[in-house]
C-alpha cells in the first residue's frame, strides 16, 4: 500500500506506576542516593500501575497523541496488537478517520 498509515505513525504502549497521596521534593540528595521510596515517606507507599496506549505522529515531528490510559496489561497489549494490525492494513487517510474522527 502506497499511503500506508505504518509510514506516517507509530504506537506503544508505556507503563506508569502512580504513587498515590505521596509529594516527594526534588532534591539533588534524594533522586540520587538509591534509597526506597519508603525510606523517605517512613512507611509503605501505595503505587498504582496504569497502561497508557499512545499512537505518534511521525509527520507532525512526532507529536504523541495518547489514545488510551488502561489499568489493565493485557487490555493495554490488546489495543496496542489491534492498532498495529491497524497500521499495517490502513492506508493513512483509513487510519485518520478510524483514531482521530471527531465524535
């Protein structure tokens, strides 16, 4: 295909781990001492882990335009396996129209 969507995006899937009800001032000592999170907080830090599909836009110098936040792994790696397969069979104006149609 000519005008394949795989020429013009890319996607990925990053993980973020959240650290909830935790303000941690950067400090020069502290981001480079190699000590838990816990060490500084003095107890157990609650974290929560979120999956967060992106699609990036190679034409627009690689603009990042998030397309999900997941809570699940494997929803994550799902959408991201129907995106690719996606990338792959669109032709760029299909791919468009499918992720970026105003609703």
């Amino acid at each position: 295909m000519i005008d394949s969507a795989s020429l013009y995006f890319r996607v990925r899937a990053l993980k973020i781990d959240v650290y909830d009800d935790f303000d941690l001032e950067w400090d020069k000592e502290i981001i480079y001492s190699g000590r838990s999170l816990e060490h500084f907080a003095g107890e157990p830090i609650a974290m929560t882990t979120m999956w967060r599909v992106d699609i990036i836009d190679l034409a627009r110098d690689e603009v990042v335009i998030e397309l999900s936040s997941i809570d699940s792994r494997d929803e994550a790696e799902g959408l991201l396996g129907g995106v690719r397969t996606d990338l792959e069979s669109l032709s760029r104006l299909e791919f468009i129209s499918k992720y970026f149609s105003e609703d």
